[in-house]
C-alpha cells in the first residue's frame, strides 16, 4: 500500500476506533494528541524499507533492518508490536509528557498498517519468524490506488453509521426487557 493510503487508512481506523470507545483514551482522547499519533505509527512499519517515507528519513535504521528481516519481515508482525508496546511502558520514564491517548493512537495506527498491508496480494508475515504469509488480497490491479481510498471512505462511513445503530438497538432492547429497578431491588433482597 502507498504512504498516502495508509495515511487514510489510519485515520479512517482511528476515527473507527473512536466511535467504538475501544479504550476510554480514544473515546474521549483530544484529537491533536491522537492525530500525530495514528498518522507516525501508520509509516512506522515500513522503516524496514530504505525508499519508504520514514526509511528516507531515517536511513541508518532503514538500511541495518532491510539487512536483517528484509521489507515486511519483523516490522509487520505483532511479535513487533507487542515489543513496541513493552519498550514503550518499560524504557520511557514516567514523567515524560508524552500523553496515553498518543501513545494510544500510535498502536491503532500500527494495526491499521498491518490490516492494511494484508489487503495487498504479497501479504505479511503476522506470525513472523514462521514465513506464512497473511493476505485478504483485495487490492490488486492498476485501479490499486482508488480502491485504497475507497476502503479509508468505507471504514469511516462504517464508523459514522455502525455504532449509532448498535447503540440504538441496544438502547431500545434494554428498554424492552421486563425488569424495572423496583423488580432488581426485590430479587437482591432475596438473595442477601
Ligand atoms: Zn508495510
């Protein structure tokens, strides 16, 4: 996938997430925390790649890591995850102001450049150091680019539109249940 679409892409998930309220840190996070966040995680796996946007940038990480793993080797696989998420608890000290609700939207930026690396046909090692690869190959073709825009517009109409449907049915069966307050007080007495 191009930076351009995983920047999309990332944004699309973060908005998603936030509709979701996967943690409290991205239900009511401030948005010009998550923002940079979700947007630096989504380039971040592809450091493994020394004409990436961020391997450009950062080539005397780019080139050893290209060495070692090769392009979508370590850096796409949630053994890389999980190691970024310990690194960032155990050797950032405490009473750095970096805020959770970035720290947050880094990870959501992070998964969202994995899912979106296994809609391309060449996939990614998830499991990595095992070789299989992980794709749902759904953007192929020339028409690659539109496609990607396509699915970053679809994820946020999703996030727009889902969580109110569910939140509604949810209200209006809980509402339907036949169980008031004064009936919950009684079968508690009864059971003290
Ligand atoms: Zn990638």
């Amino acid at each position: 996938m191009t930076a351009e679409g995983h920047l999309l892409f990332s944004v699309a998930s973060l908005i998603l997430a936030h509709q979701l309220e996967i943690t409290p840190e991205i239900a009511q996070g401030d948005w010009l925390h998550m923002l940079p966040g979700v947007l630096l995680a989504s380039l971040l796996p592809d450091i493994d790649h020394p004409s990436s946007t961020l391997g450009r940038l950062f080539r005397f990480i780019s080139i050893p890591i290209a060495k070692l793993c090769g392009h979508r080797g370590f850096t796409h696989s949630l053994l890389a995850l999980i190691v970024g998420i310990i690194l960032f608890q155990t050797e950032i000290p405490s009473d750095w102001p970096i805020p959770t609700d970035f720290v947050h939207a880094m990870i959501v930026g992070y998964i969202s450049h994995l899912i979106a690396d296994m809609l391309t046909p060449a996939g990614i090692p998830l499991l990595w150091p095992l070789r299989t690869r992980f794709c749902i190959p759904v953007l192929r073709g020339k028409e690659r680019k539109k496609a990607e825009r396509f699915i970053a517009v679809l994820v946020v109409v999703i996030a727009i539109l889902l969580p109110q449907h569910i939140s509604s049915s949810l209200t209006h069966y809980f509402d339907k249940l036949p169980f008031d307050k004064l009936q919950i007080d009684k079968l508690q007495n009864l059971y003290k």
